[in-house]
C-alpha cells in the first residue's frame, strides 16, 4: 500500500525534555486519519514536524517520499495545509487572497472557492482581518479546496468554530474528500465531529503512539466493563496486555480492554477476583479516548 | 509566482508608497520656500557664504536625512510584521516556490518601492537646489546626502532581518548593531563627509543575505 506520510523513529527534545520516543506512523493513501491526544502528549509537535515547521532531534518524516522539513516546490503544491487558528493573510480581501493564491496552483478550481464565499454572503473586497473566526476558516477552506491538492493536513480545524461553522467545515470537507479520494491528516479537540469524518484514527499518549487503527475497529474491539467489589480495589493492573486502562470510584471498577468479555472475566478469575455480575457499557470515540488515555 | 508575491507586497505598502511620496513633494516644496526665504532675507553674498561655509544647505534639508530612515523602517515593518504575526510566515513557507527565492523576491520588491521613494527624493532634491545653484553646490549636497539614502537602505534590510528572526534576544543584539551601524551614516552635518562611503555601499548590499539567515532559522522552528 502507498504510503503519503511516513515517520520512523521520530524522536524529538524541547531543550532536555523528550516530547516524542520513536515514534513510528504512517499514512495510507485515500484515507482520512485523526489524531487524538491530550495536551502535551507531542501532538503538535507531530504536526509541526510533519508541515516541515520543525526538525526532528532524530528520526525521520517522509511526506510523498522527501523528508518534511524540505520539501520541494513540487511536493508543496501538493500540499494542503490548514494552520492552528485558521491562519490566513488577513490584511487582504476576499478576492485579493484568492488572485494570490491562484497563481501558485497550475489546478487552481476557482469555483470551489467562490461557491464557499457566495454561502458567506460578504463583498468580494471584504478584508479577513474583519470576519469572524468561521468566516475566516471557510476562507481559508475554500483555498485549500481551490488548490486541488491530494494530502490535507487540517491542525485543529475546529478551534474557535461556533457549533454552525463546525458542522458546515465538516460537511463541505466530507463531500469533497469523499468525491476527489484525497488523503486527509487532521487534529481537533472536538471528539465527536472527527468521529463523523475520519477513516481511522491515531491516538498519542505519553511521547508514544498508543494505537493506529480504523474508527470502526476501534469502535467495535474496544470495550470498558463495569463491576463492583471492594475487594479489587488496586489489584488490578492496567497495560498488563489484557486491561488497557483501569478506573476505581468507591467499589466500581470500570475497566478498557481490546479482550472479550470471556477474556476479562478470565483474566479476573486468574488474579483471584470473583464477580457476580460484570456488564459492557457501549462507548463513544471520546469515551474510548479517555478509556485509553486516561483522565488525568 | 514573483508577480504574486509582488502583487503581495504591493498590497501591504501601497498607501505607505503613496503618503511617503505625498510627503516628499511638501518637504521638496518646503525647501524651494526656504532657500528661496534665506536668498531674499541674507542676500545673494551672505547666503552663498552659509551655504559654502556653514554647509546651510544641509540644515534646510533636514527631511533629506530623515525620510529614506522613516521609509526604510516603515516599509520593513509593514511588510514582515504581519507575516511574523501569529506566525503567518508559515504561509508563505508552505507556497510552492523556493524559499531562498521566496524571501529574496520579497525584500527585493519592497526595496525596490524604497528605491523608487528614493530616487524620486534625490532627483526632487537636485532639480530643488538647482533652480538657485551652481553645479558644484547640487554635487557637494547629492554626495553629502548619499549616506543617508544609504542609511535608508541599511535600516530597511535590517528592520526585515530583526522582524524574521524568531529568537527575541537575538533580535535585541541585532537591534543595538543595527542602531551602531546606521548612526554612523547620519552623524555628518557638513559637506563631504563620506569618507568610507563604499565600504558602508558593499555592507548594504549584503544585507538581504541577513534575511536568508533568520528566515532559515525561523524555518528550522529555532525558539
């Protein structure tokens, strides 16, 4: 399968602190990835590596085959990025940034863009300095869209969108991804909207990727329990292969397994803990998220 | 692609462009009624002595020295702070054109605005001291004021190079440099004092190189 993004034995340092440990990714070709990771787990700092913004301490990025830090022209303009915040030269207007813009791109699709900011109902010489933060992001959606181009890498597209503007960025992103088979990279701290959209997902923990797989799989192979008994209180370790992640509140142990249910009820029975009753509770994305990251 | 990133840069100077012109035909104008002023108040004799001996000239042109500085810093600041704000210098990084050729073109086209400021300024100024002087007075006041265009030159590049730089301490070290190597060019206040003149032409001209350095850094994600 081709690969669009690949990185190996990434390891990056701020100073003396490690952000990332050997982390190993890659993207497939025509599939829409999320990555999901709390704050100051190295998503970012992924992110940066991968829009060439950073240089790795070690390791490797290869996005279409050339090391992400200096990518070709060539390889550039097959690029779609959206930056943190919407970024946009906001000292032009409306058609100003998109006169720009169209002459970098010999596949410039100008109707992408204007049909996005006819919706907008704004004059043409509207500067973006004056929009509001979701007027700006189908702004800047609309160029990406112009640009034609076959990987979209989107950081945390849903910052400072209001519900409207998040759902209308997710449905234009959907119709045109699935309609042109593009390859999609994207961040955002709205769990249930990357839920909507992604083929498969990519979760970071601690400096390490702790899974990559497609939502589906993950939505049907990751499982939490419920039980009760006091007496399991601290026995029973999580990452031990069976139990991903476990929680105590008073005498509930809710526990995250990639295992079946038989699996678990064995793997209690062999740490010497009986329970009369233990029950699946369905999860979402988010929930999954927090089983297999923990809450704090 | 260098129309767009002209047509870029035009777009952030142009009313920069327009009130730095407007001001230099009211400071042209300005000296036209000066020396004009100082001829009927002195007479023909006792101004000819000031402007020879005192290097009067100089005094009345005062903008001379000032507005090539002005430009420089305005047009660097105009066009590099709003693409060091919320670091939207990434954008530009992310066209599909080289980088070196990316930051190349953009200070060569605001240069090229501050040149054109310049030159309309200079040729203001010997068609303005020409209407009452002599051929050897226009030369004496275009080569004493050359400085200060060069002046001018320095402190746009420099302006572009401390705003690209992303590191705040390096950015005040090339500061307090930049201030000891422009000062040098306005300290004359009589005629012919250019002495090193082209040493200070060969430094101006390496100075977008300057630009290429912290661009490169900022490029590399240096905090």
């Amino acid at each position: 399968m081709e690969h669009v993004i690949e990185c190996k034995n990434l390891t990056h340092y701020y100073g003396d602190k490690l952000v990332l440990n050997d982390l190993n990714l890659s993207v497939e070709k025509g599939r829409i990835f999320g990555i999901l990771g709390k704050n100051g787990m190295g998503k970012t700092t992924t992110i940066n590596i991968l829009m060439g913004f950073l240089r790795p301490t070690s390791g490797q990025c290869l996005v279409f085959g050339e090391e992400s830090h200096k990518l070709s022209p060539a390889t550039r303009q097959k690029i779609g990025l959206l930056h943190e915040g919407h970024l946009a030269y906001d000292f032009m207007t409306i058609r100003q940034v998109e006169n720009f813009y169209s002459r970098f791109f010999p596949n410039w699709k100008a109707d992408y863009y204007w049909d996005l900011m006819g919706k907008l109902g704004l004059s043409d010489n509207h500067k973006i300095k004056n929009m509001s933060c979701g007027q700006r992001s189908q702004v800047v959606l609309g160029l990406i869209f112009a640009q034609d181009p076959e990987l979209l890498i989107l950081d945390d597209y849903s910052m400072g969108l209001d519900p409207g503007y998040r759902a209308l960025f997710i449905d234009y992103l959907q119709e045109y991804v699935r309609e042109k088979n593009k390859t999609v990279f994207l961040t955002s701290h709205i769990i249930q909207d990357v839920e909507k959209v992604v083929d498969d997902t990519i979760i970071m923990g601690h400096q390490k990727l702790l899974l990559k797989m497609p939502l589906v799989a993950l939505k049907e192979g990751f499982h939490r329990y419920e039980f009760r008994n006091q007496n399991a209180i601290g026995h029973i370790a999580a990452d031990d292969k069976v139990v991903t992640n476990v929680e105590y509140v008073n005498d509930k142990v809710t526990l995250y397994s990639f295992k079946s249910l038989n699996d678990i009820k064995a793997h209690l029975k062999s740490l010497g803990i009986s329970v009369s009753e233990i029950a699946e509770i369905p999860m979402t994305l988010e929930e999954a998220f927090i089983g297999l990251t923990g809450k704090y | 692609m260098l129309k767009a990133i002209l047509y870029k840069e035009w777009i952030k100077l142009r009313w920069a462009v327009i009130v730095i012109a407007g001001l230099t035909v009211l400071s042209l104008a300005y000296s036209i009624g000066m020396i004009n002023y100082y001829i009927e108040f002195q007479g023909a004799f006792t101004n000819w002595m000031y402007v020879i001996g005192k290097s009067l000239l100089l005094k009345n042109i005062v903008f001379v020295k000032v507005l090539p500085l002005i430009t420089g810093l305005i047009f660097g600041l105009l066009q590099f702070v709003p693409e060091m704000t919320r670091n939207r210098m990434r954008l530009s990084y992310h066209l599909p054109i080289n980088e070196k050729k990316l930051l190349l073109a953009s200070v060569g086209f605001g240069y090229m605005f501050l040149l054109a400021e310049i030159l309309f300024l200079f040729f203001g100024l010997w068609l303005v001291v020409s209407m009452s002087y002599p051929a050897e007075v226009i030369q004496k006041v275009l080569m004493s004021t050359l400085p200060w265009f060069l002046g001018g030159s320095a402190v746009y590049f420099l302006t572009a190079f401390i705003i690209l730089e992303p590191s705040w301490i390096y950015r005040l070290i090339y500061g307090v440099v930049t201030y000891g190597l422009v000062e040098l060019n306005f300290r004359a206040s009589t005629y012919d004092q250019y002495v090193g003149l082209w040493v200070f032409v060969l430094i101006v001209a390496v100075m977008p190189l300057t630009v290429l350095f912290a661009g490169h850094r900022f490029r590399r994600g240096t905090k």
